[in-house]
C-alpha cells in the first residue's frame, strides 16, 4: 500500500472530480489504482431522485492513460442506493462523469486513442495500445459523427466541390464537399456518387443562416455539381477554376504542336530538324514564361511553322486575360475578343475549347470577381489519396467522412490544450 502521502498526489495527478485514491499496485506492465468516489448521494436512474444507500457494487476496471508507458487501470466499487419513491423500486450505480456507465475505458483515454489515430490506421493504434482494432472502430463511430455538425460554423464563405474514385478505373465515385474559411479548410460531406440530385439534397440541408454566407462554389465544369449549385444556392456564383480551363486550351495547342512536328519531321533535313530540339523541349514544357534566349530558340521552331506561332500567341493572349487585373465584366469582354481571335485564324484546334468556353462563360469569369480557384479542393484530395494509402481503401463514405474529420480536425477536436 502506498503511503497517504502518494494517495493524495496520484488524486491530483488523475484530475478527476469526486475520487480520491485509496491504493495502487504495480503488476509487471500494468499499474492499478484503487480509487473511491467522494459523493455520498446516488440518483435514482427513473426519476432523479436521491435513493437510499444499498452497498456497493462490484468493483470494476477501468482503463485509463497510461503512466511511464504502463497499462493504467482504475479499480472502482460504484456506490448503489434503491429508489423507494418509483413503483419497481429500480436499483442504481453511482455515475461519475470520467467515464460513461457501461464503458471499460474513461473518457480521456478514449480521447487519447483517438488522437493517436490522427494520421494513423486502426491496426497501428491498436498494437500500440494492446486493444482490438474493433474496439477501436467503436470508439471513432461514437465519438465521431457521420454528418458534419454546422454548430461548428459561423461562416462558410467559399464551397469546393470534387469527386474521387474510391476504386481503381474510376468507379464508384464519391461526391467531395469542402469549404475554405479563415484560411482552413474543412470536410463538410462525403457523398455516394456524383449525381445532381445527391448534392442538391446536401445544399438542401444547410442551415439559411448559413447559406447566406457562401461567397461562391468553386468546381470543374460537371454540369451536376453546376446544376445543383445554381438551383439551391441562389444569387451565389459558380466559379470555374482556371487551371481547369487551362488545361483544356494548352491541350488544344498540344494537339497543334503534335500534328506539325509530325509535318516538319517529314518535310525537313534530318540535321534541321535536330537543331530544333531545344525549342521543341521548351514548347513541351507548356508554359507561357519564356526567357529572351529561349524566345529566340522558339522562333527558329516557328520560321517553319507559321501555325505553331499563331496557336502559341492565342495561348499566351488566354493566360494574359487571367494575368491581368480585370474586373469580372472587363474579363468577359476580353473573352469575347479572344474567341473572334480565334475566329479571324486559320487555325481548328481550338475549335472544341472556343465551344466550352462559351458554354460555361458566365461561370469562367466569376473568376475574377475575388481570384478563388479549386486550390484548396485539390490540395484536400492528395490528403484523401494519402489515406486511402495509408489504410489500404476506406469504401463507405461514412467511414470515410469520420476519418477525414478526424485526419483535418481531430487536434482541435480532441487535444486538451
């Protein structure tokens, strides 16, 4: 038995209301300490009421953090007491409120294993531990909800939609939903499929108080995700990402540079050609920041290919449009004159993009009305990527929901300081 002296400091030490410890004992890699409760009254379970003492229970173990990397286990004998004012006379256990009734662990380790697993499997946490990963999982479904709590927020201001393919070949999707606010970005849904009807019934849910806080819907340009938006979340504006759009025109002059390389490597000297290595590399590159040095490298490419130079300019003349400090109506118009650029030449290839471009102006140009892209969206799915890596594929949006909160949100959530 432990002298009073360390009966008093191991009380302190748990933090606990209402216990005192009476003894501890250490057994190989496990410590036990024997505490008791300090409130003389029992409630009755029914009613509420004071009861009359009966005794104690049996004692129980309680697993608790573990000290100098020991197994720590609470040993505890609940007070009972018989309630003589309900009509069955129920018999009730004391509750404390370190641990819930029925649970063999007290809260703070739950929370403990909890943040263990941030950024960890279940399998890891539970060798560490010596509990089962079952345990485990039941754990992260009861202290981690399925849905988001939008208690949590008092703002949304920016909205990122995106899918995933929880499996390889891209199927089963799942719909992403994100949002972006005071620099931090939090998982709000995950959901199965990408259907219109599904995101719909998401926008649905939110809160009006916090509807009217959105400051806009950054996404790609699936007509689901666009749909949805425009039919629930009225007044607020879609916006395209502009790195989707230029993947879509620097593709167009892919296909330009790959068609005439194709024509110059027929018609031209094999030793000419060969002196065009360098501009071909930098072409390859896809960028529209040259040096004076690699500009003249490129020249040399497009004295042979008048083409290549035009498609190379209507390029540049796209990325210019977004470089610049245009208001949202000033970027419209400069579209407009853009897409009658590529009207005035001879060139096709861009042909399918001037199509898409007009289809999804509107939505384009809300681009710059305060700069956002779908940054924050993608930079969340190389964390997906790396979970689902990490835990061999989480299929079930629900699971996968709580691990993402937990893997975003869990120090916040879960850490005591």
């Amino acid at each position: 038995m432990a002298p009073l002296f360390m009966h008093s400091f191991l009380t302190d030490l748990l933090g606990f209301q209402h216990i005192e410890v009476t003894g501890c004992e250490i057994k190989d890699h496990e410590i036990y300490i024997n505490v008791t409760s300090t409130l003389e009254d029992v409630l009755c379970r029914n009613c509420g009421e004071k009861t009359k003492s009966k005794g104690y229970a049996e004692a129980r173990e309680i697993r608790h953090l573990p000290m100098n990397g020991k197994e720590c286990y609470l040993i505890i004998k609940a007070r009972r007491g018989i309630c003589e004012k309900c009509d069955d006379h129920p018999t009730t256990n004391q509750r404390l409120d370190w641990y819930d009734y029925k649970s063999r662990y007290t809260k703070a380790y739950l929370k403990h294993l909890l943040l263990s697993l941030v950024n960890s499997t279940l399998e890891d946490v539970a060798t560490k531990e010596n509990i089962s990963a079952d345990t485990l999982e039941r754990a992260l479904q009861n202290m981690v909800s399925e849905k988001v709590d939008w208690a949590r927020f008092k703002t949304l201001d920016l909205i990122g939609i995106d899918e995933i393919s929880v499996k390889k070949g891209y199927k089963n999707y799942r719909t992403i939903i994100t949002n972006k606010s005071s620099q931090k970005v939090h998982i709000l849904a995950v959901l199965k499929g990408r259907e219109k009807a599904t995101v719909k019934g998401f926008f649905k849910s939110i809160p009006p108080k916090l509807k009217g806080t959105i400051q806009g819907v950054c996404c790609d340009m699936y007509d689901g995700y666009i749909n949805a938006a425009l039919e629930e979340l009225k007044g607020v504006p879609i916006i395209i990402d502009r790195f989707h759009v230029a993947k879509l025109y620097r593709k167009c002059l892919v296909k330009l540079r790959q068609s005439e390389l194709s024509r110059l490597r027929k018609i031209l000297a094999s030793k000419t050609y060969k002196s065009l290595k360098t501009a071909i590399a930098i072409l390859r590159r896809n960028t529209e920041v040259v040096t004076k040095e690699e500009r003249k490298e490129l020249e040399l490419l497009f004295n042979h290919s008048p083409k290549l130079r035009t498609g190379y300019r209507i390029c540049r003349s796209i990325t210019s449009i977004y470089n610049s400090k245009f208001g949202c109506k000033r970027a419209f118009r400069s579209f407009k004159e853009w897409q009658d650029k590529v009207a005035q030449s001879d060139l096709l290839c861009f042909d399918g993009f001037v199509q898409t471009l007009t289809r999804y102006q509107e939505h384009i140009s809300n681009y710059f009305k305060g700069r956002h892209t779908s940054g924050f969206v993608e930079g969340f799915n190389n964390k997906i990527k790396t979970m689902k890596r990490r835990c061999y594929g989480i299929y079930n949006e629900k699971s996968l929901f709580r691990r993402l909160f937990l893997d975003t949100e869990g120090y916040d959530v879960f850490l005591s300081r």
